[in-house]
C-alpha cells in the first residue's frame, strides 16, 4: 500500500478536527491551529525554500479535500501565497490558480489575471534554453484569458491582452496569424456591434419611433452577435411586426415551436444569411436555417410538394455551409503555426467496421452518430506520443446523454474530459486521485449542451515527465484547468478492450461526432495498435 503524503495525512486530520466543529465554524481557525506556526516560520526565515515546500503540501492537501471546499479554497490559496516567494515555486503558483479557477467561476476573470502574471514572472526569468517553451505556456495563458475577456464582452480588454500575445507570439518564433488574428479580428468586429448597438439605443431614448434604429438594433443582436434571447428582450421597439414576430420566435427554445412556426424561421434565417458576406454570421445564420429546417421535416409530414421544397432548401443550406467549411480550412491550412504542428484531420481516419468500439454507431456524410441507449464509445484512431490539443465538434440530438471526449496521457492511460454529466448537471477530468468529475478539483457545475446546435469542445494535454498539464474548454464558457502528477489520472470507466487512442464516449442520448482535429505541440502522432510493431507515424498530410 502506498504511504499517504504528509499534506493528505494532514488535511485527513483536519477534516476530522472539522467534524466535530458546528456547522459554521470558521475553517481559518481550524487552519492555523494546523498550519499557522509551520507558515509563521517558513515566513520567517530567509530561504523561500521552505515556503515553496510548504506551498507543495497544502496543494497536495486541497487535492484530497474537495468534499469541503471551504477547506480546499483556504489550501489553495495559502499555496499560491507561499509558492509565490520564489522563482521555484512559481509552477505550483500556476497550478493553484488553476485549482482556484474551476472552484471560483464568479471570481475566475480575476485568477486568470494573476495567472497571466505569475506566467510572464516565469518567462521573465527562463534560462535561454527554457526561454522558448515557458514563452509559449505564457502565450497560451494570454490566449485564454482574452477569450475569457471576450466572452465577457469585454472587448477592449480583450484586444489589449491579445496584442500582448501577438508581441509574445514573435519573440517566441510563432507565427500570430493561425492564433492571434483571427482573435484581434473578431473582438474588433464584436467591438464595433456594440458601439453600434450602443447607437441604435440612444437613438431610441431620443425618438422612440424611429422604427429604423428599432430594425437595426434587433439585427444586430440576431445576425452580428447571434443572441436571439437577448433580441427578445427589445421587440417592443419594433415597428416591423415580421421582425418582431421573427425575433420572438428565434428567443424560444426549437421544441416548443409549430411546424409551420419551424419552417418560417429556417426561410428567415436563410434570408438573412443571404444579405450577409462574414463567413462568421453567414455560418451561424446558415446552421439555425438547417435546424429549423431538419426539426420542421422531423414534425411535419405535409404534401410531396411541400416536402420537396424544404428538402431541396436545406439542401442548398448545407451546401453553402460546405463552402464556407471549405474556405476556412483553405484558410486555416494558409495561416499554419509554428506553436506545434499543423492539424490533423482525425474524423477522417475512423473506420466504424474497426473503431466503434460500443454502442451503435452510423456513419453518414463524414459524420458519426449514436443513439445510445447504454454506453457508447467511438475510438478516433490516433495515439498522440507526446503534448497536443484536439477540438471535437459534436451535436447533442436527443436525450440528457453523458458526453466525453477520451485524452490520452502518455502511451498507457487515457483520462476522459466529461463535457456534459448525466443530466448535464457537471463537466470535469474523469478520474483524479480517484473521484469522478462531478467531484474533483476540476469539477464545474454547467447546463445541458444546447440542442441541435453545434458545439466545439477544445483540450490542450501538456506533459513533460511524470507532470501533465490540461486545459479543457466547451464552446466559449466552460473552462477546466488542472495540473499535477500523471499518477493522480485515471480511467473513469472500465472500458474493454482498453482504449489506446483518442475517442468520445456517450451514454444516453444522441450524439452527433461532427469533425474531430488533433495537432502535436511536441512529439508525433501514431496509430494506436496493440503492440509496438502495428504502430505507425500519422503526419498531416494523412486524411485516409
């Protein structure tokens, strides 16, 4: 049996000493009577190597405590504090506010700041031969927390942390274009729609009936910004009763609406991605237009004629899509980064005669879906060696469904990033230090991935020995951020046969697998085989 660690051996003691303490107690108290002389000291004296080990125990403690996250919150602070003396410490810094961020999602703006600082102290101070890999951990911190800002609709904030990568991004030798300004070009357009709206209200407050200032404004919170819900919210102003009656539909949820309240708003929707030239907009207009399209067919049986109609106009919506689709992997492929490889078109090596590992799998159009009634796993032949991001863009069609996307670290463990718990009560890591991810450090407490609607879930998995590093994003809100030992990763399913490679696993639901991309940050990819011998190189280029 292996030895418990003198930090979980402590935090044990103090949550037996909380126990017994009425409801309410003040956790500080407790804390110090544990702590408090061990921190006194380490304060004290001139070596910051003690505060730096001190700093390593309590993380090591609020790992274990996250049934009481009071406790676990008073921990993880007290180890940033301590790990922040020293240039030594400054990892485990990094790693606290990461713990810090998924427990505090109403203070995560704040954390994320002084994890940008804590990363360029780190930069700042790199040897010449780390100068380049702490670069680019600082780098990517400065993405994430501008795309945080963004999603704040903080746009000017944003703007001034993404020129900071961009600075960043050059003297690290990476080429800004792949990451960067795509970035500076859609806050600067979501800055421009919010003067714009900004306009169109003050336009209104001096003349209530100026019915162009009313159109405009619901434009562009239903094209620019694509918030039907927050449109709603100003039909009133309307003096163009389709619009308004357009703009109350689109604020609905889909499954409450008619059929021929379905087919109205998938024409509208199409019209509007007509008078559109951004591919952003178009897309976006483009996909509610084929939903609507698809729940109408699914609801309403109609005439042969009717029928045909709406099938050939969803089939010239998807087409366009197609294009669009097209032109921005043409673009993506043009404006190559250097931060890693180039992306690999994962989805397209899937075989579902050799890689529906459970459940009941069809392939259509490039696509995978399940219903699955139990569990259901698609294996994503590809075995990354190394670090490496993957995004997986999936639509939940049905049902209240477990979704997770497989990441594997290292050549023999793959850990699961739940991207929507049963009832999607919770996303998380599944398994650390042995909880499932609607209990661990990383666990963040989210809604039900929308329905038929696309979404695209991002992971960075950064390793470097026997220390790994995971960012996990869903869409543009939820974040999960852990860092720690390899050992504290495991399986949260007893999967058989054993996955080796990358892979999404649902239970409950239907599940669209839309695209699936992976890219090396260092390493190389292989196809995963059950011996050494059956593996082989996958590079770029490969999309069969």
């Amino acid at each position: 049996m292996a030895l418990m660690s003198k930090g979980a051996a402590v935090v044990m003691v103090l949550l037996a000493t909380l126990s017994v303490h009425a409801a309410g107690e003040d956790v500080a108290k407790v804390f110090d009577s544990l702590y408090g002389k061990e921190k006194a000291q380490a304060r004290q004296t001139p070596d910051p190597s003690d505060d730096v080990q001190l700093a390593a125990r309590l993380l090591d403690a609020a790992r274990t405590s996250s049934s009481n996250p009071e406790l676990a919150t008073l921990l993880t602070q007290n180890a940033y504090e301590l790990a922040l003396v020293d240039a030594s410490g400054y990892e485990t810094a990094a790693t606290a506010l990461g713990m810090m961020i998924n427990a505090s999602p109403d203070q995560s703006m704040a954390l994320m700041g002084k994890l940008v600082d804590v990363r360029l102290k780190q930069y700042n101070g790199a040897p010449p031969d780390k100068k380049q890999q702490t670069g680019q951990t600082y780098l990517q911190s400065l993405i994430s927390y501008g795309d945080a800002q963004a999603d704040a609709d903080d746009n000017t904030a944003a703007l001034t942390t993404y020129r900071r990568a961009m600075g960043i991004a050059r003297g690290v030798g990476v080429d800004p274009k792949a990451e960067i300004v795509p970035r500076v070009a859609r806050a600067t357009a979501m800055e421009a729609t919010f003067k714009k709206i900004k306009l169109y209200k003050q336009k209104l407050q001096a003349n209530p009936q100026d019915a162009d200032a009313a159109s405009q404004l619901l434009l562009a919170y239903i094209v620019d910004l694509d918030r039907p819900e927050e449109a709603r919210k100003y039909t009133f102003t309307a003096q163009d009763q389709t619009l308004k009656t357009n703009v109350g539909l689109a604020g609905r949820p889909a499954d409450q609406l008619k059929p021929e309240e379905l087919l109205q708003l998938a024409d509208w929707y199409t019209q509007l991605a007509d008078g559109v030239a951004a591919d952003d907009p178009k897309s976006a207009m483009l996909t509610h237009a084929n939903v609507y399209y698809t729940m109408y067919l699914e609801k309403h049986e109609g005439t042969d004629l009717d029928r045909t109609r709406v099938t050939l106009a969803q089939k010239k919506v998807a087409d366009e899509m197609a294009s669009i689709e097209s032109r921005l992997a043409e673009t993506r492929q043009a404006t190559k980064t250097k931060l890693g490889g180039d992306w690999i078109d994962a989805l397209a090596l899937v075989n579902l005669n050799s890689h529906a590992a459970r459940g009941h799998w069809e392939a259509k159009n490039g696509m995978y879906a399940c219903d699955a009634t139990s569990d259901a796993r698609l294996d994503i032949p590809i075995l990354p060696d190394g670090s490496y991001e993957v995004r997986v863009r999936l639509v939940r069609n049905g049902g209240a469904a477990e979704i997770g996307i497989n990441l594997p670290i290292g050549p023999n463990k793959v850990v699961t990033f739940v991207v929507q718990g049963l009832k999607g009560e919770a996303s998380g890591l599944a398994r650390v230090n042995g909880r499932m991810y609607d209990d661990n450090v990383t666990t963040v407490r989210r809604s039900m991935l929308p329905m038929k609607s696309p979404v695209e879930v991002f992971a960075r998995v950064k390793i470097d020995g026997d220390k790994v590093s995971i960012f996990g994003a869903i869409g543009s809100n939820t974040r999960v951020d852990w860092s720690g030992s390899m050992n504290e990763l495991s399986s949260y399913y007893s999967w058989e046969p054993s996955p080796k490679c990358l892979g999404v696993v649902a239970d409950y639901g239907i599940v669209v697998v839309t695209g699936a991309d992976l890219r090396m940050l260092d390493g190389k990819a292989y196809k995963p085989g059950y011996s050494e011998f059956d593996r082989r190189e996958i590079k770029p280029e490969s999309k069969k």
